[in-house]
C-alpha cells in the first residue's frame, strides 16, 4: 500500500450508530442467500447501493439477485453489474428467506419484489431517510448520511471486503447523485473523506459524473422544453410548480423515468424555498415531488399524502386528477412557508 493512500484510511470517518451497524454485520455474515430489493423509480443512490450490496455478497462468498422495483436508468448502465439486475417484471425463479434492502425509507418501497420475499422472511434495513420506521429484523438507518451508499461504504469496511474500483464506483455514484454534485447541503466532511477514499481505489470523477448528472437524451432535454413552458411562481416568488401529463411525455418520446431531475428547475429560481413536480404516471395517479432550500421540512407536506422522504427532498402519489393534487399540494406549502416564516 502506498503512503498516500494509508493516509487516506487515517482520515476515514467513524460509522454513526455503531451497534445498529453492528446487527446488520451479523446477521449478513450469518446468512447465504439473499434477495436484494431498493425504492421504485431507482436513482443513482438506489442502484449504486443495491450493487454495492451485490459486490459486498459476492466477495462474501454469498449468493445474491437484485430485483429492482423498475426498469434502471440506462445512464447509470456503466456500473458494474448493471445488467445483471431484474425488474420486478421479470420472474425470478424463487422466493428467498433474506432480503437486504437498501435506500428503502418504507417498505412500501420495495412492493413490487414481495412476490420474491417468502413468508416470515428476514429483512436487513440499510437506509438514510429519516422518515424510516426502522422496520425489519436488522435496521441501520443514518439520517445524518448523505447516501445509503455512504453507509455501504462503512458496510464494506466492516465486513472487511476489499474496496476495489468496481465497489468504488457503486459507492461514488450514490454519494455523488444524492448531494447533487458535492452541491446540497448534505455535503458533509466525511462525504468528502469518503470520496477522496473512493478516489484512491481508482475511481475517475468524470467517467461518473458525465453519465450520472450531466447527459441527457435529446428526447429528455424536449421534454424539459415542454416543461419550462409551464413552469410557474406564486405571486410572491416563494414557491413553484411544474408538471408534466401523460400527453407531454408522449410528445417527447418519453417515458415516466425521463423526468428525472427536472423538479430542480423549480427550486433554481433565486426567491423560490418550495419547489414541486407533479406528473402524471400512466396508471392515472399523480406522482409530487417537493424540494425546499433552507427552511421548510418538505418530507412533512410529503407524509400528509401518505409520502415522505427528506427534509429538502420529498415525495407523495397522489390519486386523483391533476388539478385537484396540485390545489391540495399547493395549500400545504403555503401553510408549510407561512409556519417556517418563510
Ligand atoms: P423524488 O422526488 O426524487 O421521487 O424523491 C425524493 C425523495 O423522496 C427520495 O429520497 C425518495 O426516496 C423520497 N420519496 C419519493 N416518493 C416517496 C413516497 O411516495 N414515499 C416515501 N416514503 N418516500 C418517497
Ligand atoms: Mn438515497
């Protein structure tokens, strides 16, 4: 090992909640089987961690399938072992007894994979919303960490797997992709300490940073044409709201995943706190994204609709028309300003 990087490992922060971490080492050790599950419209967080997982297990000697609640974003198609994912859609042979589920705030999240979880099974909780209930046999929930990912990483040390490039790479790209660049206020020391950690087992910033923020297909970028048409602010310039129909996503030659990152046009503008996506899914629902800058909690106005998520990044379904979900949302962040004072 070079100097350069033992003075790396000096620097790596301590893992928060050292016991709870501790449940989850056993009772991963423990076991040899495992099904894999994350949240629905997997981000770059979920997947980075559920392949992190995936990694984790196999130097483990363990056996694994990842099952992901929907068809995975092919920018992030350059990690290590992406195509090796299933969609729920696809039928896994068998039902498995163990079950890791990572970035998972619920475990309405991970619905789809039940038709994979066998009664009785036992799940392992590995998550940072804080809004978690800290259900399953082992619950590891951080809501002081950027990303699952940052917990994988204290996971992969634990249990003394080897930090090579292709685990480096699951790790940067949710560390990356859930603080929006090294940019939102989850931007920590450690994350920092981490990533100069995930540097040194050769991961090149660019080669991530360009799929995973950056790209976007010339159908996704007609989209948010469409969508800055409609993008609108309260009179008073602290909120606004964009959304995007079924007809829209048409007329781009999209489809429901293209709307990725599109809720940021909102909170862009210099006076806006709240900012929120409303799109409409093709089974008629109304899925609500909500950010917020400083002030006001929007994973609060999320679980009003039975959502929930973070303090500045949240989201709800909603069932109903679209009109009706904006009016209802909308009345909830003006009282969520007014209360924060905002
Ligand atoms: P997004 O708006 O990007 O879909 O989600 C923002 C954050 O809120 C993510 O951390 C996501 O996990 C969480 N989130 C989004 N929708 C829901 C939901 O319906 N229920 C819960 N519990 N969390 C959600
Ligand atoms: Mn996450």
């Amino acid at each position: 090992m070079t100097r350069q990087s033992q003075g790396h490992l000096d620097c790596i922060p301590a893992p928060r909640y050292a016991d709870a971490l501790q449940s989850v080492v056993d009772f991963v050790k423990e076991h040899d089987d495992w099904l894999i599950v994350s949240h629905e419209r997997p981000d770059g967080d979920a997947i980075g961690s559920a392949l992190a997982a995936a990694h984790i297990l196999t130097a483990l000697g363990k056996t694994w399938r990842f099952v992901a609640e929907g068809p995975l974003p092919a920018r992030f198609n350059y990690l290590p072992l992406f195509s090796q994912a299933y969609t729920s859609i696809q039928a896994v042979d068998r039902q498995f007894q163990h079950v890791l589920a990572v970035d998972c705030a619920d475990e309405a999240r991970f619905a789809h994979a039940r038709s994979f979880i066998a009664e009785g099974a036992k799940i392992v909780n590995v998550d940072h919303h804080h809004t978690n209930p800290r259900y399953g046999a082992a619950a590891w929930v951080d809501a002081d960490a950027a990303a699952t990912c940052e917990l994988m990483f204290h996971l992969a040390l634990a249990l003394d797997v080897e930090l090579n490039e292709p685990l480096a790479t699951c790790l940067y790209t949710g560390i990356l992709t859930d603080t929006g660049g090294f940019a939102q206020p989850n931007t920590t020391r450690d994350v920092h300490l981490i990533t100069a950690r995930l540097l040194a087992s050769g991961v090149q910033p660019y080669d991530i940073a360009e799929p995973a923020l950056e790209s976007r297909t010339w159908p996704q970028m007609r989209l948010l044409q469409m969508a800055l048409n409609n993008l609108t602010v309260s009179s008073d310039g602290k909120y606004a709201i964009l959304y995007v129909t079924q007809g829209m996503l048409e007329g781009a030659g999209c489809t429901d995943d293209d709307t990725e990152g599109l809720v940021g046009f909102t909170r862009s503008i210099d006076t806006v706190e709240v900012g929120a996506l409303f799109r409409e899914t093709a089974d008629g629902r109304i899925k609500v994204s909500l950010r917020s800058k400083r002030r006001v909690d929007v994973s609060r106005i999320a679980q009003m609709f039975a959502g929930g998520g973070h303090t500045r990044a949240a989201g709800c379904t909603i069932v109903g028309d679209l009109g009706d979900a904006m009016d209802a949302v909308v009345e909830e962040i003006e009282r969520a300003l007014e209360a924060a004072g905002a």
